[in-house]
C-alpha cells in the first residue's frame, strides 16, 4: 500500500503535472486540427523523453537499479 501512496505522491510532482497538461494540451491541439501530426509528435516525443530520462536518472542517483523496486538488485 505505501508503495502505492509513494508513488501517486511522485504523480503530483511539478514535472508530473507540467507533463500531463503538455500532454492533454497537445492532444487536443492536434485532435482540433491546429497543429500537425508532425509537430505533435516532434514535442510529445521531446516531453516524454525528457520525462522519463529524468526519472531514470533519479534513480541512477538515488543507488537503485532504475526497476523502482528498491531492491539495487540488476
């Protein structure tokens, strides 16, 4: 359960909640026609990655093993 309560904490982080409005933002931009496929997946691919690379690098930092399970173990 704690794990669970951890990480919907980290799910209401500032980069959590910038990259889900980007995320919702873009999606609709697109779906109404104001930016092409192209744009919204040049950004959306930018965003996420940058995302997910900070998160992997966080635990890089933090000695885990980048599963998220606390173990270290590879």
């Amino acid at each position: 359960m704690q794990t669970i309560q951890k990480r919907l904490a980290a799910l209401l982080s500032v980069k959590s909640l910038v990259t889900l409005a980007l995320t919702g933002v873009f999606a609709y931009l697109a779906v109404t026609g104001h930016v092409t496929t192209e744009q919204f997946l040049t950004v959306f691919t930018v965003v996420i990655a940058f995302y997910f690379g900070t998160q992997a690098e966080k635990r890089t930092q933090e000695g885990g093993d980048g599963r998220g399970d606390g173990t270290g173990a590879a």
